[in-house]
C-alpha cells in the first residue's frame, strides 16, 4: 500500500541521495497507535539532559582509499563532510572506557537498577567503536529477547516463514536502494550484505504483519547490519519498531504525524521566530521532520553524529529524536537565514540541504546536550498533542456517523 498525500511526497521533495517515495505494505486495519509516554524506561522520566554530562568527540573519521571507518567507499555515504570530523582520539582515553564499558556490561542488570544515571552518562559520551554493538544489544533489550528459551527458535521459524508477497516485492525493489556507497551494500560483500538486509525486513514483517514493510524501515536495519550480525540487528530492529517508535511505520503513519506536531509546539518554545517564520509560511512538520524520524537520522547527518544519536537514543528514546530536531531547526534557520527565505520552497530547501557546521559531531551533540527544555516539557507537549489529536478523531468519526 502506498500512504497518499502529503506524505507520500515526502521522499520526492526532500529524500537524500535519491528520491524516494515513504511505501508501507501491510494487511493492517489502520488503527493508529500512539505511545503512553515519550520515555521508553521509568527512571527517564524525571531526568534532564545538562551541560555537566559533557560530551567527547569520538567517531573521527580517517578517510582510507578504498574506505573509511565506518566502511563507506570514497567520501561516504552523507558525502565530504565525514571527512570534518577528522579529530584526533586520545587512545588511552578510548582503553579507559572500554575497560568501564566491558566492567559495566558485565554487571548490567546491577547497573540499570541502581546506576541508571552512569549508564546515561557513559552514552552521552558516546560508546566506544569496540563496545558499540554489544551495548546497544543491551540498552534496546534485544539480548535478553535473544538469549531466551525461545528467542533462537522464533528467529528460525521468522527467516523460514513465507511473507506476504507485497511485502517481499517491496522489499526487493529497495534493497539497492541503502547506502549503496558502503562495502556492506555496495561495495565487495553487496551480495551478502543484501541477502542479509532481505532478511532482517522479510523476518519483520512476518512478526509484525499490521506494520509489514515500510521503506524507512530498510535504513535503519541496514545501519544495524554495519555492526552486528542478522539475528542480533533483527531483535534490535524489532526493540526499535516495537518499543522506541511504535505506530511510525503502521498504516497512515498517525504516529510520525504526532510527533511531527509536538516538535512543533517544542519549536515555539526553543526557538520562537524560527516557529513563527515556519507557522507564517504554512511549512507542515511533516514536510520536513519524516525523514528525519523515520530513519532516526541515518539519512540526513554525517555517520559520527548518527553513531553518537543512536547511542544516546537507543538508552533514552525518542526524546532525543525531539532534541536533535529542535537544534537542527534552531541552528539552520537564523535571522540571516531567514531573511533570505522569502516563501517555504526556500525554507524546504534549507531544510532539506542543512548547513554542514551544524551537522558535524563536535557543534550538534554539545547543543542537543545543554538545550534548554527539560522532560517535563515534553511530556507536557505530547500530552498535549495526544489530546488534540484524539479530540479531532472522536470529531471525525461523530461527523461521518451522521
């Protein structure tokens, strides 16, 4: 099933690398789905973000002939810019941390229960290139999924299962489709790389037959796949889709809509003139945040900076999605910008195009860490916008049963 009007036009008007149409193919009755709460673990929800968590540059990216670091052929797959986040690391300060991290991930259970703030902290900071996979097992929940009685066998019968064939059509029809400049995708291990990435979203929408498969899924598994084998990126995956993002990829996407709306309301409170600038020349939140959210930035940022979202995201939730946003917003449309910005095809482009400076590693994860709005804020927005959003249904559905 292709999702009409405006979303549709999404990945036409500001998809990255190439156009793309956001497709979501499912046997799902289309009931949306919307989350209690924007926090993902009890302990988040009282916790700010502030200046004194601190954050380091770690994901410098040494450009090889053949690939850089992160496996992406020439200058990677978001283009030069990877290319500025060339910053020296201190290695004694890298074997200091994986030795914390390896001590941590070694005591979890005891750390999440009663150090839940040092774990944070250590994510904040950014996990360590060698640790990475490991922990982010870990802070999704997919390890204990993995390591249950029927976690191995589940995964068997997913990958074995015949899936509907829209679905798998869909799927094959994209696969060329994700970081074609990465060795994984593109490059010497396509083939397996692909086979691996069919996989993983074949296997999904088998165990999520309402969602099935939507094409913004496709980065996100694939950006799983450049650090852990299928059967760990598919229980990840799954966390994810089911548990960060739920609704994103379900038919008429309500959920992405919802969200789209609190950035908004959080907009007008971060950054008021870039909020009226928007509002003033009727520039939707779903004209420029979709993508955004719905591959969790793998499209739109240089790979340090989405390593380091990731981190913190797959411990915080969604809350950092908002973050990051809002600074990308505030820091992209200035007076001078905006002045310069006469009607929305140029606002839309600015967005789409964001300035590299406020892309790179070192600039965007200090400001998403000291933004100024607190948890209770955005509960209090999305709380907000959950009731105006159900206020305009039970409207909807009262009119149409006259």
């Amino acid at each position: 099933m292709e999702i009409d009007g405006d979303i549709q036009e999404v990945g036409d008007s500001l998809g990255s690398q190439e156009a793309v149409t956001i497709r979501n193919t499912s046997g799902g009755s289309g009931q949306p789905r919307f989350r209690d709460t924007l926090s993902v673990r009890l302990e988040d929800r009282v916790e700010d973000m502030s200046e004194d968590d601190g954050s380091e540059v770690m994901d410098g990216s040494v450009v090889s002939s053949v690939t850089d670091k992160y496996g992406f052929m020439g200058a990677g797959e978001t283009g030069d810019i990877n290319s500025l986040e060339g910053t020296k690391v201190d290695l004694e300060i890298v074997r200091r941390r994986e030795t914390k991290w390896v001590e941590m991930m070694g005591s979890w259970d005891t750390y999440m229960m009663r150090n839940y703030k040092k774990v944070r902290e250590r994510c904040r900071k950014g996990i360590p290139p060698s640790c990475r996979a490991k922990a982010w097992l870990h802070l999704c929940g997919a390890k204990y999924k993995m390591e249950s009685d029927k976690g191995p066998a589940t995964w068997t019968r997913l990958v074995q299962a015949r899936a509907d064939e829209r679905c798998v059509d869909d799927i094959e029809k994209d696969l060329h489709r994700n970081f074609p400049t990465h060795e994984l995708f593109g490059g010497e291990y396509e083939k397996i790389g692909r086979a691996e990435l069919y996989k993983v979203l074949k296997a999904y929408s088998v165990h999520n037959p309402s969602d099935g498969y939507c094409q913004a899924q496709a980065p996100l598994a694939a950006l799983l796949l450049m650090n852990m084998p299928a059967e760990q990126a598919f229980w990840c995956f799954a966390a994810i889709c089911d548990r960060y993002i739920p609704g994103y990829y379900s038919p008429g996407m309500e959920a992405i809509q919802l969200d789209g709306d609190i950035l908004f309301g959080l907009l007008k409170r971060v950054a008021p003139r870039v909020h009226r600038h928007l509002k003033s020349q009727g520039v939707e939140p779903i004209l420029y945040m979709t993508e955004w959210f719905l591959c969790i930035f793998s499209r739109t940022l240089p790979w340090p900076s989405v390593l380091r979202i990731w981190d913190m995201f797959l411990c915080e939730g969604v809350k950092v999605l908002f973050r990051v946003g809002l600074v990308l917003l505030k820091s992209a449309l200035p007076r001078k910008v905006r002045r310069k910005c006469p009607s929305m095809y140029e606002t839309l482009d600015v967005l789409k195009h964001l300035p590299d400076n406020i892309c790179t590693e070192e600039f965007l994860i200090p400001e998403v860490l000291k933004l100024d709005i607190s948890e209770e804020d955005m509960e209090r927005e999305h709380r907000k916008q959950l009731k105006r959003r159900q206020q305009q249904q039970e409207e909807g559905r009262a009119s149409s049963s006259r």
